[in-house]
C-alpha cells in the first residue's frame, strides 16, 4: 500500500523550498492550496483523487 502521509510531507517540503526560491511560481502555490483544502475533503473525495491520481 502507498504511504500516503510520507509521499505528502516530502512534496510539501519540496514546495515549501520551491515558494521560498520562487514565491509566485503556479505548481508550487497550487499544491499548497490543495494541502490546505484537503482537511475539509469527504471521504468521497479523496477516494475520487485517489483514482485519478493513482489508477
């Protein structure tokens, strides 16, 4: 099974490096709002992104 969490923390990582370098740049502004919307997501949801994302 993916490890969710552990793939999550090393890309916001990598992002929060990306927006201290380049505070405007789209990718990495884009992901850390996901990162922040996530907390309000349904189950349903995140199965949904979980398809797409992975299958």
């Amino acid at each position: 099974m993916t490890d969710f969490k552990r793939i999550a923390i090393e890309q916001f990582e990598m992002n929060i490096q990306v927006l201290k370098n380049k505070p405007n740049d789209a990718v990495a502004r884009s992901y850390m709002l996901g990162v922040m919307m996530a907390k309000h997501l349904t189950d349903e949801h995140v199965e949904m992104a979980k398809r797409y994302v992975i299958e």
